[in-house]
C-alpha cells in the first residue's frame, strides 16, 4: 500500500524564528547534521526555509555583476537587482536577512509519489509538511523517501518504488 507523506516525514522539526541570529541557526544546522530549517512565526506557520545554500553567501560574498562605463554612465550586463539580494544575504545577521521567503510546502496526506514528483519538478530537497492553518506538521527530505524505499526492499513484501 502507497504510504503517505504524513507516515514518512520527520515529525516536529527543529525550527527558528525570522529574529533568530545566523550564528544560531548555524549552529542548530551543524549539531543536528541537518541541511535545512523550516522558519516559522509564534504561531508556528511557515514564513520560510533557511538552507545550507542561503548561507554559502556568507562565505563567498557577493560578485559584482558585469558592467561597462559609456560617457560617465555605468551599464551593468545582469541584473543588478540579483546582485543587492546575494549581497544581502551575503551580509545577513538575522534568519529573516538570509533565508528563502518561499517555502514549498505540502499536506501530510499528500502520497511519496506526489512528494517525489514535487520536489523534482520544484528542484528541492525538502518540503515543508504543513496543516490546513499552513502550522508545520514536519520535513520531508529525499533521503526519507529514499529510506522509505530501502526499507520496501529489507522487508521484500513489496517493489521498492514510490507508489
């Protein structure tokens, strides 16, 4: 029988908070051996991700993007407007300054199969699993789908794919 994402999911994640300072969050991500965190307010409901990949911007900074000088003008060659967000999370203190705004989120009763397409589809590694009142229920990571797999194929009762 297909499990659900409910069933699979790390229940009662860690979390923080948009205030809680990087160094923390850092931290809670290296103690833990964890890649990602779900950002929640006082009520619990998502407002973000923090991922190990909004914090490389803390270690390389930010490029300058390509320009040329015409005349005492400066035209840039990419978008400037990418280069203010990498160099804001480049020099972030706070969660809020550094995380993911957007988090893609899912309802436990939602099939593997369908989380498994989703974060395919969307190029992520997590999906935040939340309630009718978007309150976060849990995480579902690739390696909990990939757990769940093994585990068809250790009890051999059934093909080891995600139905």
């Amino acid at each position: 029988m297909a499990k659900t994402v409910g069933e699979v999911m790390t229940a009662k994640p860690l979390t923080v908070h948009p205030e809680t300072p990087i160094k923390e969050a850092i931290m809670l991500l290296a103690d833990n051996r964890i890649s990602g965190l779900p950002v929640v307010d006082e009520a619990n409901q998502i407002v973000g991700v923090l991922s190990e990949a909004d914090l490389m911007w803390q270690t390389t900074g930010a490029t300058l993007p390509p320009y040329v000088v015409v005349l005492d003008s400066v035209i840039y060659l990419t978008n400037p407007a990418h280069y203010n967000q990498e160099l804001h999370k480049a020099l972030g203190q706070t969660v809020a300054e550094v995380m993911t705004a957007k988090a893609i989120t899912i309802p436990p009763d939602q099939s593997l199969r369908h989380a498994a397409q989703l974060m395919h589809d969307k190029q992520v590694r997590r999906l935040i699993v939340v309630d009718e009142a978007n309150r976060t229920l849990g995480v579902l990571t690739r390696g909990d789908i990939v757990r769940e797999m093994a585990s068809r194929y250790a009890d051999d009762t059934e093909p080891a794919e995600v139905v």
